[in-house]
C-alpha cells in the first residue's frame, strides 16, 4: 500500500508526513554554570565600554557649555554696540546677576538657557556645599524657576564693580588681590580699582566669563586627573582653562 503524501513541513530535522503527529524535540537549557559565565562576559564587556562612554559624554557637555558661552558672548556685543563699545557692568562677579539677565535677554530672548552649563547638576553639589572657601558660603547655579528668578546663573562674569563678600565666612568668595574689578570693552578693559596693579593682557587673553568655581572644589569638565573651566575670552573663542584661575586671570 502507497505511503500517504509528504507534508512539505519539517519538524525537529525530518520530514512529516499527512496524519503523523509530530515528535517534539527535546530542548537544550542553559546549565548554571553556562549562564554564570554569559553574566561574565557581560560584565566585562560592559566595564571596558563604560568609561569610552563617560568619556564621551563629558566631552559632549563641555562642548556644549562652549556654546552656550560664544552665544552669551556674541550677545555682550550686541549690547556693546549700543553702549559705547562697553559690556554690561555688574555688581559682583558672582551671583545673582538679575540686571545681567534682563540686558541679555532684551537683545536675545530665550538666552537665558545658555546661561547655565550642562554641568550645572555637578556644580551644584559644590556650591551648595558650606565647607569650601569661603567657609559657611552657599549658592545655587543650576537652572530652575527660582533661579531665574533671582538671576542666579552657571556662570561667573568678569565685568563687574567689586568682589562678592560672603558674610557667613567673614571674607570675600574669591581672591581679591587677583579677581581685580574692571569694566569690560570690546578693545579691552577698564580697572575700576586704583589701588589695585593692572594686569596685562591681550583679547585672546581676557575673561569675559567662565564656569562656575570655588577653591578647593573640583572643576567641571575633563577626567578626573585632567580637570578644567571653560572660559570665553575677549576674542570671543572659548578654551578649557586647567591651571589656577587666580594665575591665570586677565
């Protein structure tokens, strides 16, 4: 007697005719000791790409920062042009900087986000913290409604009429034999301190603004060996300053 067709079908590697009820194969599981070493491999796979990862994504923040100072920047010379080649001069160099925000922002609505890095979360811990110089001092740098409010930015800013006095440390909240007040033009600056020595320096040279610092707290860009502040100079471009600001302020 002829065998019934074939089914066209295969079924765990042979072939199944009409009317056969197909065998299931047996299925393979992963031992213990097979999954513990797939776990592994994971593992290490994923400890070798995370600091490539980390690595980029700081550099991916400290790219943007530079942006947001060169557009901040660019603003200031918007103003500059209507105010006798002159930038905006502010009470302090430090926070708040309420006026800075309205002038700013009168040239280039919407600018105020670019007055907070991307590293504002990183430097908030800092500032919020009363154990570094000056000690008892807290600020607030990262971007929220209350914030903007009060005109407290990511950013200090070099055209200013005196140094910031923290009172709860009883002293200023930076150097103030090296943080000289001056006014800001677009050919130079004007020192505001007759007392004080006049620093020399070029365009390329002259902070208009840069991150957020205090001393003894970490910097926000860069490795952890490898750590710095951008700044946007004068010229208008922005570099990674990793040396001591009171050194390298002009």
């Amino acid at each position: 007697m002829p065998l019934p067709p074939a089914d066209r079908s295969r079924r765990a590697g042979r072939l199944v005719r009409r009317g056969e009820r197909p065998s299931h194969p047996e299925v393979s599981a992963f031992t213990l000791i097979e999954l513990l070493v797939v776990i592994a491999i994971i593992a290490i796979l994923a400890s070798l790409l995370m600091p490539g990862l980390s690595r980029v994504k700081s550099l991916a923040h400290e790219k943007s920062c530079a942006s947001n100072l060169r557009q901040v920047n660019l603003t200031l010379l918007m103003y500059a042009d209507d105010a006798a080649d002159f930038y905006p001069l502010e009470w302090t160099e430090h926070n708040p900087h309420g006026d800075l925000l309205t002038r700013l922002e009168a040239y280039q609505p919407g600018l105020v986000t670019s007055l907070y890095c991307p590293q504002a979360r990183f430097l908030e811990q800092y500032a919020q913290d009363p154990s570094y110089t000056p000690k008892g001092g807290t600020d607030s740098v990262m971007d929220t409604p209350t914030n903007r409010a009060a005109g407290n930015i990511s950013y200090v800013y070099w055209s200013f009429q005196t140094n910031k006095y923290c009172p709860e440390a009883g002293g200023y909240w930076r150097e103030t034999a090296n943080f000289i007040p001056r006014q800001i033009k677009t050919s130079g600056v004007v020192w505001l301190d007759p007392d004080k020595p006049q620093i020399e320096g070029g365009p390329a040279e002259r902070w208009v603004m840069c991150d957020f610092f205090r001393q003894g707290a970490p910097f926000p860009h860069g490795r952890s060996h490898s750590r710095g502040l951008n700044v946007v100079y004068l010229d208008g471009h922005v570099a990674l300053m990793q040396s001591r600001p009171r050194t390298s302020y002009r």
